[in-house]
C-alpha cells in the first residue's frame, strides 16, 4: 500500500466540511481538494517534475500556496519552502545544493531566480495565488492518480541555518510527517468538530506542518490568515477553536485590550512552540483568559519532540513529556553519556519523527546521530521525576528571535566582509517583542564605520528578520587567555538594551 502523505491527510475529511477560509470568506472544502490539488499536479508533472525531484517553492503565504504544497507530495516530488524573507544572494544557495527541477516563485522575483542560471524550471505565484502556474493548472484536468510513495521517501526538505558554515537540507520522510501528525492529533484532541486560526507562516514545521497537518488528519478546518494579526486574531476567536502560535503571537495578544474571558470563551486550546514561553507570559494570560496555554518543543529536524499535556497539568517554563512513540534522553555535554534524571545535558530523541538526515551531507548527519540511532538535538535540558523535560539553554550558538531562527556566525561573517570592520561578534539580547534580538559587537578599522553604515550594507545581503537590531562599536572583543570571544561577557552587557518594564 502507497505511503503517500496525502492520502493520509485527506482520509478523514467530510467532502462537504469546510477545509479552509480565506480572509474574504471563500472556502476550500475537503471535496474540493482532490481536483484543485490534482490540477495543480497535473501541471507540476507537465513542467517535468518527477518523484523524487525537488520543487522549491518561495512564495507569499496564500490558500494557493498550500494547495501547490500538497500537489507536489501527490505527485511525489519533494517540497521544499523557502522564507519569503530571503535575499537573492541567501535563495541561490538554496537553489545550487537543491537542484530542483522547478522553482515556483512570486512573479517579482522571477528574474532573481533566472539569473541563478541553473536551469531549472520556474512559474510563478503571487500573493493572491495567481500566476503562470495557475494559469497553466487552470488548463488542466483535475484527476491526478497520487504517485504511490514508501514510507521512508521524502516528502520534504526544509534548510535550517547551520551552527558552522552553510544551511542544512533536513530530509523528512512521508513517515516523519504522518506519525507527528497522527500523535499530535490524537493528544491535543483534534476533532472535525475543532477550527484552527492558521496565521503562522508556511515554509517552516510549525505553520506548514504542524498546524495544517493536525487539522487534516481530524477532518478539521481553519481560517487562513496571510499574517499574525492581533486585532484580526482576536475577531477570529469566537468562530475558531484552537490557535497555534510563536510567543510572540501570545506577547502581541496580551498587548491588546480586546483578550478577554469572553472573547476566548469559545476556544478550548492554545498552543505555544518554536521558542521559550516566558512563565510570566503564560500567567498572564492565564489571569487573562482563564485558558493555560500548552506549550510543546519541536524542530525542523525532527518536527515535535514533546508536549505539556492535554488532560493533566501543563507546567510553565517546561516543555512537557516525550510524545507517545518519541524517546527523549539528556546526555553529557562532553562524554555523551547518559546523565542521572535531573541533571541538565544535551537533549537526544529517538522516533518515527526524526529525520532521513541532511541533504547530500553524509558528514553532517553522521555527527549528528549517535550509533544507536538518536538524534543530538543540541538544546540543554533536564527532566524532572515527573518526566517533565524542560529546556534550559542551547548548546547550539543560535538566536531565536521571534520564533526564528539566526546563527551569530552567519552575521558575523556578513559583517566582517564589509568595509571598515576589523571583526564582529553577534549575540542575543532579550527583547520584550521577539524574545531575543540579534545585537552586533562590531571592532571598526582606522578607516571607521558606524551603526547605519552596517546595517544598511547588510539589509541588501540579510533576510530582514535577521539584521541586527542594534549594532554596538567596541574598541576590541573581550577574549579569554585562549583568545576566544566571551560572549557571555558581551550578553550581560546587553541584557537591559531592550527591556522596557
Ligand atoms: C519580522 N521582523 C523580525 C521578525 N519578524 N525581526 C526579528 N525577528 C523576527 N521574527 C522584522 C520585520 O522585517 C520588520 O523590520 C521589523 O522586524 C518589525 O516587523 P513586524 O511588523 O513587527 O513583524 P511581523 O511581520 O509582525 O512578524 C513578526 C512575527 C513573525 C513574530 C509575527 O516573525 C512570525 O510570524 N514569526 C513566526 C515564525 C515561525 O513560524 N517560526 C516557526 C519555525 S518552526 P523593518 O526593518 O521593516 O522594521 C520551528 C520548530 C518548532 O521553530 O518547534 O516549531
Ligand atoms: P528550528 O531549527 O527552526 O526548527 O528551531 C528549533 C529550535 O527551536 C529547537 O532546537 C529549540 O532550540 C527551539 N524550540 C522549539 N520549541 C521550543 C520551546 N517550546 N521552548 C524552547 N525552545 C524551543
């Protein structure tokens, strides 16, 4: 029997039930979906994709969107989603370790991705889903016979920065994605009854997986927002209920003066990930909404780890335990042995939802699975009596600023390259808004530079999300006797550069 992820995701479906709303109220209903996927399948296959290829995809978030994203698992082929916020420079890289055989693009960047010159194919799709690759899958018949896949073919490629040197394909196969999926569902309680307030992103596991694929596999719907909206979400709330969001989401919600008791009353799950969940945060809106949110930890590699649970106590500032059929152990940061329970270690798991391993990099997947096949995650953590794991630091040298992800050496070396910088060093600051924010240390030369200087260099070379807030001239870089940069150092001196309460 085909292992196709599709299959499994539309199974439960009612034809007439509404599968998604968009923001003018037009619905996809399940019945719709095997037509309007299969026509967009059709014109995939008749733009040369095979099972197998990549279709890379960096595209405005849009019902369309997620159509062509479940078109191109029927057909077999990988998908595999960019950030919209990607430069030029960060998208060619993506296309050369890709080599997909189609790229499907917003109109205004066709020519960025022709000049790639790597002879893949593009169409185009913008904003409100249209395009050449509509176009052409208007033309085209709606049966499509969903090309049968194995369990462990891939499905998708999703990069994730890379700690040292350039960004990491993570492989994840139709198995990964329909075990997360059918976990998550059962334990968060997902019903055809349940409508989800979709307004996360799609090129990353929380909004594109997560998110979409619970409310498949129970037969739900969800109202799709373009962006996080606090006043919009806010309106959404008496029709919906579940929302999935970044602690942001939820620091931006508590900002505004319409949550309520009343206006959350219809909700029954709010679901926090992709981040640390202040305590603060999670009281707050706790004494706001009398709801307790459910926080849970996952990665790009490995979708979702653990969950805080559904029925029992979900404990602030931990992640809750291992998800049924995932293994969670904590290691030695230095001998990778097995610590006792409570002391803090690497995180490692183990499970049908870890990935195939990174795309064409045999050396990167091998350090980072142990022999018995346990993933390193590379987050601090520490489980308590109760098998509660709790998230205490990252080994990774990683920000994760607004749910996002930014490695300091990327920036480090983007900033080092410019003129009139000696050298560079990029930490965390935490931030009322995004969690953390990117903050440079920068070293000028004789020559000079100064803070716009740099940040308007690298706006042309950086995706937005990833600029330095603020950037700091200093006369040299705190070293220890080693030579080596202490960053801690450079972290305390920053820790009130944002705080404002
Ligand atoms: C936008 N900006 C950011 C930013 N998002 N800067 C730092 N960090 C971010 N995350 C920039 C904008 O470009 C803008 O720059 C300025 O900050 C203010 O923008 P904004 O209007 O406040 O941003 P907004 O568009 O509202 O976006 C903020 C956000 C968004 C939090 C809604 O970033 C978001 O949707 N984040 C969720 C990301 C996500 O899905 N993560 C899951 C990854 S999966 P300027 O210069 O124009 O002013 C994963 C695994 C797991 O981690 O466990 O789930
Ligand atoms: P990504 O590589 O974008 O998938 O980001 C995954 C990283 O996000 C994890 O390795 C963690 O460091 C972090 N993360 C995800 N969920 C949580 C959470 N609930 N609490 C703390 N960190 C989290």
């Amino acid at each position: 029997m085909s292992a196709n992820l599709y299959d499994t995701l539309t199974a439960a479906g009612d034809p007439a039930a509404v599968f998604l709303e968009a923001p003018g109220g037009d619905v996809i209903r399940y019945g719709d979906l095997d037509a309007a996927t299969g026509r967009i399948a059709n014109a995939l296959v008749g733009r040369g994709v095979r099972p197998g290829d990549r279709v890379l995809v960096q595209v405005e978030k849009s019902p369309t969107a997620l159509l062509l994203y479940l078109a191109v698992v029927r057909t077999g082929a990988i998908y595999l989603p960019l950030n919209t916020g990607y430069t030029r420079a960060e998208a060619s890289y993506f296309v050369e370790d890709a080599e997909p055989t189609l790229i499907v693009c917003d109109p205004i960047s066709r020519a960025d991705f022709n000049a790639t010159g790597l002879g893949a194919r593009i169409e185009t799709l913008d904003s409100q889903g249209e395009g050449s690759l509509a176009d052409l899958a208007r033309t085209q018949r709606g049966a499509f016979a969903t090309a049968p896949r194995a369990q462990d073919d891939l499905a998708a490629i999703l990069y994730t920065s890379g700690t040292t040197g350039r960004s990491k394909g993570a492989m994840l196969s139709h198995r990964n994605l329909v075990s997360n999926a059918e976990t998550l569902a059962d334990l968060w309680r997902f019903t055809a009854a349940d409508v989800l307030i979709h307004a996360l992103p799609i090129f990353h596991v929380h909004g594109l997986f997560v998110a979409t694929h619970t409310v498949m596999i129970a037969g739900a719907s969800m109202l799709f927002r373009p962006k996080f909206e606090p006043s919009d979400v806010l309106g959404l709330m008496p029709r919906a209920t579940v929302m999935m969001g970044v602690p942001t989401h939820y620091t931006r919600l508590l900002e505004a003066s319409g949550l309520t008791r009343e206006a959350t009353a219809e909700m029954r799950l709010f679901v926090s990930g992709s981040a640390p969940l202040q305590t603060d945060t999670h009281r707050q809106f706790m004494e706001r909404t009398g709801h307790s949110i459910l926080e849970r930890y996952g990665m790009t590699e490995t979708g979702m780890n653990t969950s805080n649970p559904y029925a029992g106590v979900r404990l602030p500032g931990t992640v809750g335990p291992p998800l049924p059929g995932v293994s969670v152990r904590v290691t030695d940061v230095t001998t990778g042995r097995q610590v006792n329970d409570g002391e803090i270690g690497v995180l490692e798991v183990r499970g049908d939802n870890v990935f195939r391993g990174y795309w064409r990099n045999p050396g990167k997947t091998a350090e980072a699975f142990r022999t018995d096949g346990y993933f390193i995650t590379g987050d601090l953590g520490v489980i308590d009596p109760r098998g509660y794991v709790s998230i205490v630091g990252r080994g990774k040298d990683l920000i994760i600023s607004g749910g996002l992800n930014v490695y300091p050496k990327e920036i480090e070396a983007a900033i080092d390259g410019l003129e009139g910088v000696v050298e560079s060093a990029v930490v965390a600051a935490p931030h009322p808004d995004f969690g953390e924010a990117v903050v440079a240390f920068v070293v000028p030369d004789a020559q000079g530079t100064d803070e716009t200087a740099i940040r308007s260099e690298l706006a042309g070379r950086l995706a937005k999300f990833k600029l330095p807030k603020r950037v700091l001239l200093i006369e040299a870089l705190p070293r220890n006797t080693m030579g080596k940069v202490q960053k801690a150092e450079l972290r305390a001196r920053v820790k009130d550069l944002f705080e404002t309460g």
